[in-house]
C-alpha cells in the first residue's frame, strides 16, 4: 500500500476541474477564421523566406552562379560573335538572364522532394487550409530568387557597359515577363518533385530538360545561322519566345508575337502540370 493509504486510511482525493474552468482554458475567446487561399500561401511563402534566413548559403545559386555565366560567356564568344565583348553584351545579357534564371525553377522541384521525405508535407495536409496553399505558397518563396537572380545579372552587365534602350520600365517590362514564365514553368518541377523518389533524379531530370532548351534557342546567336532541321526547333522553343520578348521589352520596343506565346506557354504550364501536381499530392 501507498505512504497515502496507511497514514490517513484512505485513498488521497483527486482534483475534477469544473466544466466552466476547462472552457476558460481551452477555448477563452471565438474560434479563429479558417485563413483564406490567399493568406495561407502567403504564409508558406513567407515559411520558404526563413529557410533562406537560417540557410544563406541558398543564396549560392542566385548571386555566384549568374555572375559567373555572365563573365564566363561575354568573354568567352563576346570577341568570337561580336566585334568586342561589350557589343554581344548588348544581345546576350537578356538570353543570359533568361537562362539562369530558368535553370533556377528547377530548385523548387528538389526542394518539394527533400521536404517530403522528410514527411514535413505530411504534416502541411493535416492542417485546416486550402490544400494547395503550401504549393503555392513555396513557389511564391521562389520568385523572390529569381528576382534577386535578374538583378544581380543586371548589375554585372550594367557594370560590364550593357545599356538598355529601354531604360528602366523597359527593364522591369523585362524582368516581369521573365518571372511570370518562370513561375508558370516552376509547375512542371513540383510535378517531378512529387513523382520522383529522390532529389538527385529530380535534378537530373531537369538538366535532361533545361540544358536542351535553354541552349538550342536564340539566347547565345542569332537562329539564322543554324541549320534549318535546327532552326524548326527552335523556332517552337519556349525559351526562344522568352528571350525574344526580354529582349524586345530591354531594348525599348515591343514584339506582340512572342509576348503573345510566351503568356500562352506559361498558361499552360500552369494548367496542365498544375492540374497534374495538385492530382499527384492529393492522392499521395
């Protein structure tokens, strides 16, 4: 027998808290609102903020990485392609811009993948918000990286003598296509991030994919002088629209035609592998 039972004979009495004492401690206000779409993506957005808050070096990708692709290429063709390296900076920086900053959209597939192995996505569908909110929410993490990406090209090429004709709404036209396409195509990496195992195939994937695209357009020379078997390729490039839409909107003209394809590339990419990644995380 316990110390309690032989020293009083009896079993000691246990506290019964009262009906209005357990509603003064668990529910002593209304019920929180459900948070709205727009507001839980914000919040996911704002969760991908933090994870570069206290892991800077993500940062990598969009600052060394698009200095060096810069650098690397106007001195590596500017003298081959161009009477001086500054005179193909002027055509190259927006397709460069383009490409490294499209070639970042795949880090949101990989990152997808290495969160759902380790079951944090798991958890995000068990809380009470509109369930595509942490996909949504995480891409829009990401376009602050490709912003920062855009800009951080733009300020070694301004350092390098690129001047945009445009000035600076043909600037901002620019980069405001750019990011526009790149969050649409985002969609097609959370797709593989969702259907492949680890993040090592989802990076390979996406090299498999981007490599092709992002050299075989009009982002380093003119397509005139491909082959034709090449140039039909190219022609139907989604990168290709891009870069001849950034480059337009920079050099302070307009080019309807492949602004018009570049915004019905982008739509679909949401629709379809939007529709696909919500399909595939639903029945995860």
């Amino acid at each position: 027998m316990s110390d309690a039972t032989t020293t009083t004979g009896r079993a000691p009495s246990v506290y019964v808290p009262s009906a209005e004492a357990l509603a003064t401690v668990l529910a002593p206000g209304a019920r929180p609102p459900r948070p709205g779409a727009l507001s839980a993506s914000l919040t996911f957005g704002w969760r991908a903020l933090l994870k570069i808050k206290h892991v800077p070096e993500q940062l990598f990708d969009v600052t060394a990485f698009p200095i060096i692709m810069v650098l690397m290429f106007t001195y590596l063709f500017g003298g081959a392609l161009a009477d001086s390296p500054r005179d193909y900076l002027q055509f190259f920086l927006p397709g460069i811009m383009v490409t490294s900053v499209v070639m970042i959209t795949m880090y949101t597939g990989v990152g997808l993948n290495t969160d759902i192995e380790k079951g944090v996505f798991d958890r995000f569908r068990t809380l009470p918000v509109w369930r595509p909110a942490a996909l949504v929410g995480m891409i829009f993490g990401d376009v602050l990286r490709y912003i920062l990406a855009a800009l951080v090209i733009l300020g070694v090429g301004l350092a390098l003598g690129f001047r945009p004709d445009g000035g600076l709404l043909g600037v901002l036209a620019g980069i405001g296509l750019l990011v526009v396409f790149s969050f649409a195509f985002s969609w097609v990496w959370t797709f593989f991030g969702l259907v492949l195992r680890s993040e090592k195939s989802v990076m390979g994937v996406s090299m498999m994919v981007l490599f092709p695209l992002t050299f075989l357009s009009n982002v380093f020379v003119d397509p005139g002088t491909m082959p034709g078997w090449l140039q039909a390729f190219v022609k139907v490039n989604p990168i290709t629209h891009l870069v001849a839409a950034v480059r337009a909107a920079m050099a302070g003209s307009s080019d309807p035609t492949n602004t018009m394809w570049l915004l019905l590339w982008s739509a679909g990419f949401v629709v379809v592998f939007g529709t696909l990644t919500m399909y595939r995380y639903n029945r995860r």
